[in-house]
C-alpha cells in the first residue's frame, strides 16, 4: 500500500498536473487562433472593399478621361 502512495504521489500526480496544464495552454492557443482567424476575416473584406472603391475610381477617372479625350478630337 506504501508502494501505491509513493506512485500516486511521485509519478501519476505530476502526470496528471502536466496533461492538464498541457490542455489549459492548448486552449488558449485554439482562443487565440480563433481570434487571429476573425481579425483576418475581417481585414480581407476591408480589404477588398478598399480594392472595390479604387476599382470604381479608376473607372470614373478613366471615363472622364475618355470624355475630355473626344472633346479635344472634335
């Protein structure tokens, strides 16, 4: 019986204390990931929304462009 407190105390305790600090850490680290994948979801659509708006600028200003181009040829 002495023999099984010494294991218990010795060997499957400070395995037990490191599985579950093992296990704390790795949710914290799936927490984390969990945010950084949100903050990137969120940066592409900004992103591509600021992508959009210059497209469409550049459009216009190309247009404008075209416009004043035709009333120089006429």
């Amino acid at each position: 019986m002495e023999l099984m407190n010494e294991i218990m105390a010795w060997i499957v305790a400070p395995v037990a204390a490191f599985v579950w600090l093992m296990y704390r850490t790795q949710q914290q680290h799936t927490t984390s990931i969990a945010v950084l994948k949100a903050e990137n979801a969120a940066q592409n659509l900004s992103h591509d929304r600021e992508i959009k708006e210059i497209r469409e600028t550049v459009k216009a200003i190309f247009q404008k462009l075209d416009g004043i181009e035709q009333s120089l040829r006429k």
